[in-house]
C-alpha cells in the first residue's frame, strides 16, 4: 500500500507509538491526527474499500452526455474544484463487425453484438428496437462479436495509467442480463426466464464463455479493479424472483468475480433499481463494491444490516433530489447517506451520477458536503 503524503505521529506519555495508518490496523489509537493529513487517492479508495478509516471519502464522478457536451464549462469546473480519486483506462477492445452508427445521438444506431437502437433524444442511451435473437430460429446462425476480444490490445491499459498514483478501475462490457435483453428482447427474456427453453441456456453458454474470456484478460492488466453490471431492479422490488436471480446469474457472477479475487483485485458492481434481495448474495460471492439507487431501497436498514460488509459505491437520489430539490435539500440528502451508513471506518465513495436537468448548485453542494468530516456534516441538521 503507497505511504500517505503526510502520516499521523502517535505518541502516548512521551514514547512514539507507531504512524498510522500504516502501522496501525482499523481505527486510529488513542492521540491527536496532524492538521492537514492527507493520503494519496489509491491509498484513500484502498482503505475505504478495506473499511478502514480515511481522511476523506473518495471521490468519483458520472455525467452523461447532456452534461459532458452539452455543459462542458461545468463539467470542467466541477471535477476541478473536486479533483476525482478513480482512474479510467484506455478501451483496449478491437472493432465489432456488427457496430455502426453513434451511440447518444438521435437516431438509430447497432451495437457491438447487432442489436440495433433507437435514440429519441439526444445524450440517452436509447432502446432496442431490433433484438438480432426476437426468434430463437436466428441463433444457430449468431455468432459473438469475438473480434472485440481477438484484436483487443489489452496492453494499453497499462500504458494508459503507468505512473498514476490514482486508484484505476477497468470497465468492462459485462452485463449477462441486459445483454440477453437486448439480444431477445425484453418480454422475450422474461418468457425464457419462466419456460426455461433450451435455447436459453445455450445462449447463455455462449455469452457466458465471452465474459470469461474478458474478464480473466482485465485480471491480468495492472488496474486496481474492474466493474460489470446489470440493472436488476424496478423502483420497489428486483425485476425477476430472487430465486431465480439465484439460479441463473448468481453462479455466472461468482465466476466473474472470483477471477478478480484470484488476481488481487476488487470486483465492483452496478445496478440500478430496487436490489435490497440480493445484496447479501452480492457480499457472499465476493463483490467489493456495488454502486445502486440508494433511495429507492431503506437506506436505514441497509446501514443497520450491511455497513461493513460491502463498500457503497454511492449514490444520491438522481430522480429526485439531484434535478428538482434546492441545494440544501440535497445537502440532507447527503447527511442522510451519511447517518445511515458512515461509521468513519472508510465504506462509503462521495458518487453521484449528473443528469442533464442537475443544475450545477445542487452537484456542487452534493460534494461539498461530502469532503466535510462526519460530526461538521451531521452538525448540520
């Protein structure tokens, strides 16, 4: 673990103890902390995924394109006042023959597996209007975008964060269940999920294979850790029965993971919705972090249940708060994030994702309050 730039001396009647963090596990013992301590981002993130204290709660920053775009000055301004601790990478994948067209854009476009997609609106990702498996006849026929893989030059990821003192997260393209809906289409999937066909379960080889592959080549770049995802939940309960969730995708999930464990790295994981049912899966298999709607679920019971178990890789309530509360609204909103699940032994990321109707004011208190010490933050009440 990198040494922090400036380390608290701990001293009891005369005799130095030690420096902590790194010669101390967990809390700092007894003694005063160093005014202006700070530790470098790789060790801040490391340690709040270890659930160890930290001088601050590390930083990271999503946007979509409405706000990336669209408003550029802010998105400069923002990540400048509040410089982020995670580190993307160079995509290394090599050029799908299935994929034209541009993604964001009004339009249609097709995506690396052929699903075509149509945009209404500029800067959303769009819907698949043309799932390249609506009939199971096409799938003898289909094969996996396995040039992305073939000609991908995994190499520059590497180069692309040497010498970083930031902590580097890869991004993967998996995400088994989505890739089945968009594949077969939603209701499809859904039908597939109930009658159990053969076909699926020979598309899901067939992905499944395709993400192992994946996977075990981002365990072996120098990143720190690596993400996948799937959207599992609706706005008050997960989309299919946690039983089945269970059966099907928690077997694929483990073994994403626990090739991530294998290298020494952290395994974060996204999803949007009502997931409460399966966190505890989530803790069992080995995910280090999970980014979710935090305010569509008890934020309260899950602080009583699941602080120090999995890291929270944020968020805020984006439906709500983040486009259509004042500022110090969302400042609650933080302080309640924060009640509910900062015990002030790391945990927790300051993370949010920008919408393009998110004034600016309301992003920046967001963060601001987020960089305060826990008791000034609650204080605020």
């Amino acid at each position: 673990m990198p040494a922090p730039h400036r380390r608290l001396v701990l001293v009891k009647a005369g005799r130095t103890l030690g420096y902590w963090p790194s010669d101390f596990k967990g809390a700092a013992p007894s003694g005063k902390r160093e005014r202006g301590w700070t530790m470098n981002s790789r060790e801040r993130v490391e340690r709040t995924l270890n659930h160890q204290p930290v001088d601050r709660a590390p930083r990271d920053f999503w946007a979509l394109p409405g706000v990336t775009v669209k408003r550029r000055e802010e998105w400069d301004r923002l990540r400048a006042k509040y410089p982020g601790d995670l580190q993307g990478t160079a995509s290394p994948y090599g050029r799908s023959k299935y994929a034209k067209g541009r993604p964001y854009e009004v339009g249609a476009y097709t995506d690396e597996f052929g699903c075509v997609w149509e945009v209404a609106e500029y800067g959303v990702v769009g819907e698949v209007k043309h799932p390249p498996l609506a009939d199971w006849s096409a799938l003898a026929s289909y094969r996996m975008p396995t040039e992305l893989l073939d000609e991908a030059d995994f190499s520059s990821v590497d180069r692309s964060i040497a010498g970083s003192d930031r902590f580097t997260l890869g991004g993967t393209l998996i995400r088994p269940f989505e890739r089945l809906q968009f594949l077969r289409g939603t209701e499809s999937l859904l039908c597939d999920l109930a009658y159990d066909p053969p076909e699926l379960r020979r598309l899901i080889g067939m992905l499944h294979e395709f993400n192992l592959r994946e996977m075990t080549a981002w365990a072996k770049t120098d990143v720190q850790a690596v993400s996948f995802m799937d959207d599992w939940g609706s706005q008050t309960s997960l989309l299919i029965a946690p039983e089945t969730w269970r059966a099907i995708f928690k077997p694929l999930y483990r073994e994403y993971v626990a090739i991530l464990r294998k290298a020494g790295k952290y395994a974060f994981f996204h999803s949007d919705g009502h997931i409460r049912a399966i966190m505890p899966d989530l803790v069992e298999i080995g995910v280090s972090a999970v980014n979710s709607q935090l305010y569509c679920m008890d934020v309260e019971e899950i602080g009583r249940t699941l602080v120090g178990k999995i890291t929270f890789w944020g968020e805020l309530d984006r439906q709500h708060l983040q486009p259509f509360g004042t500022a110090a609204e969302v400042r609650a909103g933080v302080r309640r994030i924060r009640r509910a699940l900062d015990r002030n032994r790391g945990g927790l990321f300051a993370q949010c994702e920008w919408g393009r109707l998110d004034p600016y004011e309301n992003i920046d208190a967001l963060y601001d309050e987020w960089q305060k010490p826990l008791a000034e933050c609650l204080a605020g009440q």
